[in-house]
C-alpha cells in the first residue's frame, strides 16, 4: 500500500509536534508553552492558499502555538517533501506568510524542509526589488541532505530519527534488501532507547511507509519482522494521516460505506454503533480492495487474529446468504 509523502509527513509532524519544534526552533523552544499544547489549521490554510491541480502539492501545516508570555503565535511550516525542483517555492513561502500574517495579526515564523539533492532550489530568502523599493523575506530552512544519517543517529531527540529515515528517499539504495535492513536497523535503535511506547510505534509505521517496497517476498519478510520487533499500534496523528490517504486512494468505500451505515443506524435507535458493527462493515471491504491482514490490524490498532475473526465471519456470512438464495 503506498501512502503519500505528504500526508505522512504531516501526520508525523503531527504526532511528534514537540519533539519537531525543539528540533528544528531548539534556539526559541524555552519561551513555548508546550503545556497549553499545538493547534492544527490546516484547513484555514488551504482556505487562504488552495492547491493549485496544475501542479505538485506541498506539504504544508500551520501551526497555532503560545509563548510562556501569553503571546498567541503561529508557526508556518511547509515540508518540501516531493523531491522536486521548484523555481517558485521562495515566492509561495512569502504568498503565504504575508496571507497569515494579514488574516491573523498574529507572528508568523516560516520553515522550509528541503528532502532532495537540487540545492540550486533550497531558497532561504524570497527577494523583490522595483523602482527604489526592495522587499526581502527571509525564511528558517533545513536541507536533509546537509546532515548524514550518522550525523542524525547520535541526536537524541526522537525527530532525528524521522529525518534519518528520510534517507531512504533521498539516497534509496537499488537492493531491497538493503532497504529492509536500514529499515529494521533503524527500528531497533530506536527500540533501544529511552522513548514512550506511543513515539516508538509512530516512528516505526513513518519507517515503513516512507518507502516501500515493491518486491512482495521482501515486503512479507518486513512485515513478519516488524511485527517480531515492535508489536506496535499507530497513535492517532499519523493513523488519521494514512486513514486519509487511503481514502484518496480508492479505498474509502469500505470505511465511507460502514461509517455511513454506522452513523444512520446510530441516529435511528439513539445508540452509538459498537467496534464490532464497525468493523463487520469495514474490514471486508478494506481487504477485497488489496490490503493485507497486517496493514488493516495496524489501522485499527487491533490484533491480526482479530481481524481474521472478522473476515472469517464475513466469509461464513457470504455462503450463508448464497445458500438461501440457492434455497
């Protein structure tokens, strides 16, 4: 299953947003309320700079955060993930900015995450001079490529690790096999360190679908090793990414359908829909569009056996009602 760049990297930042902000503002993080929390405007966004079809999407947060002060401040993020040249991506840093900080009154700080080789395209200012006036916007900027994995293996914090995997993208080696083993190997360090359960399974599901493989053999060893390695669930952040990316995939009709049903039988009898209902509704579908056992577990965040229950009894449901209708 193949889940955009995008939609992982907002999901990761997401998740981790604490561990994000003192990697990449470490200089400005002691004056930040991280106790009263982050808020996502995502929406608000896309409202002021709806993506344009004609070209390849950006992915973009804002980030809605408090000083120790009181201040109100926002944080414009926008994560180059594509790999891509981009000649207008100075001028679409200051677009924006301007556009928050015209609708919110509030301080805006931009930073651009560059994760290809083309430096000639890693802008950190956005320039504009006419007639005697000149305009000059200077932005934060963090290019993977300036920073090893070795480099990245030593930092503790638990975001060098998503940079670290990025790698995987940036210098994708040709052997799958070798890919397998960066990825588990990256996995298990980050077993061994000190790290809350909830980030671990996080960063782990951000390993494997940020690049995947295309060899099923070797994608079917993964998946026995990781389930081996981590036993993990996806904590909501990058859950709702993926569950969202699938949707755009084609798989929405599955969840689209059971959600559905789920909500109008809910409305009629006053009662909300049991996990069980949910998931005789849902899973099904999810497997007949192509996802494994394993993938749809980690999307509920419930074991494989369990959801070979459910299809299981799907199945017994189906020659049921072809037998009555053969009766």
């Amino acid at each position: 299953m193949l889940i955009s760049k995008d939609a992982l990297w907002k999901g990761i930042i997401e998740s981790l947003i604490d561990d994000f902000i003192w990697f990449f503002f470490s200089e400005y993080a002691e004056i930040i309320d991280f106790e009263r929390g982050f808020e996502f405007l995502d929406t608000e966004l896309q409202k002021l700079v709806p993506d344009n079809p004609g070209h390849k999407r950006h992915a973009d947060k804002l980030i809605k955060a408090w000083l120790k002060s009181g201040e109100e401040v926002w944080f414009l993020i926008h994560v180059e993930v594509q790999g891509y040249p981009d000649p207008f991506f100075d001028r679409r840093m200051f677009e924006i900015v301007y556009r928050v900080g015209d609708k919110f009154q509030r301080p805006v700080t931009g930073l651009a995450i560059y994760t290809d080789w083309n430096r000639k395209h890693h802008f950190s200012e956005f320039r504009s001079s006419f007639m005697g006036s000149d305009l000059v916007y200077k932005f934060n900027t963090y290019a993977l490529c300036d920073h090893s994995p070795a480099e990245l293996s030593l930092n503790p914090n638990p975001f060098a690790a998503v940079m670290e995997a990025a790698w995987q993208y940036l210098d994708l080696p040709e052997d799958e096999q070798i890919l397998l083993n960066l990825k588990l190997d990256l996995i298990h360090r980050l077993k061994l360190r000190n790290i809350p359960r909830d980030k671990i399974n996080v960063l782990i599901n951000f390993i494997k679908y940020i690049v995947p493989f295309t060899n099923s053999e070797i994608q079917a060893n993964f998946e026995q090793d990781l389930i081996t390695l981590s036993n993990a669930d996806i904590p909501m952040g990058l859950q709702e990414a993926i569950l969202a990316d699938v949707k755009k995939q084609g798989l929405e009709e599955g969840l689209e359908i059971g959600l559905a049903k789920g909500i109008e039988q809910g409305i009629e009898q006053g009662i909300e829909i049991g996990e069980a209902n949910l998931l005789s509704l849902t899973v099904p579908a999810l497997y007949q569009k192509g996802l494994s056992v394993e993938e749809i577990a980690i999307i509920y965040q419930i074991s494989i056996e369990k959801i070979e229950e459910v299809l299981a009894h799907a199945q017994n449901e189906q020659h049921r009602e072809t037998d009555l209708e053969e009766e």
